[in-house]
C-alpha cells in the first residue's frame, strides 16, 4: 500500500505529462517545481519567494498546517518522491544521531534567512531534488548547459545520494527543510502510531525495521519519524499500529511507566 501512495506522489508530481498546464497546487513533500513535468509549487521554494517578495503568506500557511494535521511527516514516509528515493538507497540502517537530526532545523531556518538576505531562492541552487528534477531533464532538453550552477547542483546531488547509500533516510533524517516543517505536527497530526505497552517485550524488532534509526516502541512520533509502518510489520506481537484518528489533547501515549529506584 505505501509503494502505491509513493507512486500517486510521484505521478502528481511529473502531472505535466498529461498537457495540463501549472496548477496553484503546494506539493506536500519535496518536489521542484521547475521540473519540466511539475504542475504543483514546491513547498520550500514557494516559501522563499514569499520571503523575498514580502508576502503575508496566508495560503501558504493555511494549506501546510492542514498537511501537517492529517499526516505529519507520513508524507515523508508515503507521498514524497524524494523521500521514495531515500528509501530505494536504504541499505544500511543505522541509529539515528539524535543531535545531529536537529540540522534540519537548522536548514529551514537558513533557508528563511539566505532568500531574505539575498533576495534569491538560495536553497533551490543547492537542492538535489531540483538537480534530479530540473537540472539534468534541462541539460538532455538542450536547455541547461553544463556551467558553474549545473556543476553545484551535482556536486550536492553526489553528496547527498552518497549519504543515502550510507545511511538509511539521511536527507530525510538530517537535512530536509519540509520534514522539518512537517515534524512540528508529528504529535497532533491524524496518523500517528499507538503503543500497546502490554504486548511490547522491547525485543528491538522494529528498530531493526525503522528506515529512520529511531526505537519506535520509546520514539514514535518523535519528529524523525515518518510514520511509514514498517515498525508496525516487524512487531509480531502486536504492540504497534498505525492509526487515523485525532489525538485528543492529554490522552495517554502509552509509555511505559518510570521504574523508581527505592531508597531502603
């Protein structure tokens, strides 16, 4: 099922195919729009025009906090072409460094503050979805020429495929400025994952699963989690399932309780 949403986010994606024309539709995931297939605006390059034009960006916010309520980072996890590919490169998954997946953040917030300074979409010069989107489906259409931008552009692309094959999820785990956006939603979005704390034995079967190096039975949800359910079909006990609902505010988590040492 999640290979099949995968492609839908795919296929919206390269939209274009079909001869209609650009449409006001923000992509929930990470997808250039100056793909030569793209009838959607990507997220994070809408974002930095919004910045440098100095837009009240009321359509912008309105459509990612309706995003993030219904899925959080499970747009990561099952929607977004990039994130496919991460997940195509996922050989070796590793933990997460904890600290380290905050760099994301970090990225946004670069991200703001280079197209306010520079009155420039700086991130899309480095993007290496734009380099797999636009860049070379550019140079093949006889329209980019192999210059100092091109060169950039696969010179972060190699990087970043580099990381991918390495770690599992890397550009997804510390260097994505729309799972970061996402993220801040991962805790009161619609999807999100239950724990059972009476038939978990903590056997570790799902962290050997996570595509993200998390311990889903202690981190789901967390904001490095993309709600992709492979935990959920590691765990032949049951204790994890991925669910649809709103999350009532207050409502248990199911932790498991604090052991308290005894002082005698």
């Amino acid at each position: 099922m999640r290979r099949i949403s995968q492609g839908f986010g795919l296929l919206l994606g390269l939209f274009g195919f079909t001869g209609i024309g650009v449409t006001h539709i923000i992509f929930p995931g990470l997808h250039c729009y100056a793909c030569p297939l793209s009838v959607t605006i990507c997220p994070i390059g809408l974002m930095q025009n919004l910045v440098i034009y100095g837009t009240v960006p009321y359509f912008w916010i309105g459509t990612i906090i309706a995003y993030g309520l219904v899925l959080g980072r499970g747009f990561c996890g099952w929607f977004c072409p990039f994130g496919t590919l991460n997940d195509l490169l996922s050989f070796n998954k590793t933990r997460i460094v904890k600290s380290f997946s905050y760099t994301k953040y970090v990225v946004l917030i670069g991200t703001i503050v280079a197209a306010w300074a520079f009155a420039d979409t700086m991130f899309c010069k480095l993007c290496p979805a734009a380099s797999i989107e636009a860049s070379i489906p550019y140079l093949f259409l006889g329209v980019a020429h192999v210059n100092r931008p091109f060169i950039v552009h696969m010179i972060t692309l190699g990087l970043v495929l580099i990381g991918m094959v390495l770690i599992s999820r890397f550009w997804c785990r510390y260097l994505c400025p729309m799972g970061a956006i996402l993220s801040l939603f991962n805790r009161v979005s619609f999807l999100h994952l239950k724990l059972d704390t009476n038939r978990c034995s903590r056997c570790n079967a799902c962290a050997a699963a996570c595509p993200m190096g998390l311990k889903p039975y202690e981190e789901y949800d967390d904001h490095n989690c993309i709600k992709c359910g492979e935990c959920t079909s590691a765990c032949s006990l049951d204790a994890l399932t991925l669910t649809f609902s709103p999350q009532l505010p207050g409502k248990s988590r199911g932790q498991f309780p604090v052991r308290r040492s005894i002082d005698t």
